[in-house]
C-alpha cells in the first residue's frame, strides 16, 4: 500500500493557513484541533509575516512563478506549475507570504480589509487519488465540527473540467466572524485543496469573487 502524503496537508490546516494569511493579529490559541497542531504550528511561524502586510502592492510585472506582485489582469501561475488562475481586481498573487511553507501552492490576497481581515484564497497541493481527496474533505469537516466550527455543504462545482466537491465553515476568531469555502480536487495523481476565507460580512461579495477565479482557471 503506497503512502498517503496528504496527510499533513488536511483541510484543517488548510483553514489554518489561509486564516494566518488573511487576518492581521497572532494565532488564537483554539485556531487547531488536537489533530492538526503539531502541522499547523509549523504554519503559524511561516505565515505569521504575512498578517503585517496583508494588503498587497501591484506592479507590471506579469505572469510569475512565485506569484509576489501582479497587476489587473495578470495571469498568476502556481509554484508547482500545474495551473494558472487571473485574480479578481483588487486581488495579487502572494506566493512569497508563504515562503517555507511546505504545499502551499498559490496564495491570492484582496487588497480590502474588513476590520483587520482580507479576503484571501489558499491551494495546497500533495500526491493523492480520488480515495484520499474524499477522506482528507472527510476528516476535515470532522475535524472543524469537533473544534465548535459550524460546518455545512457547499455546492460541489468543476474547475476548469475537473470535479470539485467541497464544503462551507463559519466561527470566530479574535473578535472576527469568518467564513471559509473549502474545495478539494482531484487531477493526474495530485489533490488540490482549495479554500478562501473572508469575514462574514464580505462573504457574499468574496463568494463571487472565487467563483471568478476559478472561472479562469487553467490547467497547464
């Protein structure tokens, strides 16, 4: 039986990444569940740097691997090389808020705070079939409801002709009510696990935005 890699990159560390990236205060102290802590410590001090600056510069500098600064329009490609997406206005490609970070293959910020959070969506990428995509999206929502997250369904989706099947997370943290959408997909022995995270009250609006994301979103 082959090893199942994914394992350290379950969508509760997801949530925790793209939290730390969004969000200008420290980690809480109940950001993890036991099940995910040892992980995601190692992503509270990589990203950390990322919640001083939260709000992106642009420049013109096109399509780039490391995704550190993009103009309107810019298509941003993922470290790894397997898709490109185009970010909304207002949004950058900020892969180097990440640097150290192992998996975290695209990380696009807005450039709007609601109180002290900005919009952002994470990808993490590891090997994997469609058996291991089903049980990470399982266990992640297990792992959220335990942790007093309110879990519900999300409507599952293709991105770029690939199915994708996900779910919806709300709770609290430092005072800010968040919403996450997660999506995990499955594609040529790589599973991606997509999830932006917004405050509630730019939940809608940030909803939207995603959907026009992966409107763009190609496989390479």
């Amino acid at each position: 039986m082959s090893a199942r890699p994914t394992r350290a990159v379950s969508v509760g560390l997801l949530t925790c990444a793209l939290v730390l990236t969004g969000c200008s205060k420290g980690p809480a102290a109940d950001q993890t569940t036991p099940s995910d802590a040892g992980a995601a410590s190692s992503v509270t001090s990589a990203t950390t740097s990322a919640t001083t600056s939260a709000t992106p510069t642009t420049s013109g500098s096109g399509t780039t691997g490391d995704a550190t600064a993009t103009s309107e329009g810019d298509e941003v490609r993922s470290r790894s090389g397997a898709f490109t997406v185009v970010p909304p206005e207002g949004w950058t490609g900020a892969n180097d808020k990440a640097n150290g970070v192992a998996n975290i293959d695209l990380v696009l910020l807005s450039s709007k705070k609601v109180g002290s959070f900005a919009s952002n969506l994470v990808v993490l990428t590891s090997a994997g079939d469609q058996s291991v995509l089903e049980d990470e999206m399982s266990k992640g929502r297990d792992q959220m409801t335990a942790g007093g997250r309110t879990v519900s369904a999300a409507p599952n989706r293709s991105v770029a002709g690939t199915p994708a099947i996900g779910f919806t997370t709300t709770f609290e943290r430092d005072g800010i009510k968040v919403l996450a959408r997660s999506y995990g997909i499955q594609r040529n022995g790589k599973v991606y696990l997509l999830t932006l995270s917004s405050s509630q009250a730019e939940a809608e609006h940030a909803l939207a935005e995603l959907d026009e994301v992966l409107s763009t979103w190609a496989w390479t």
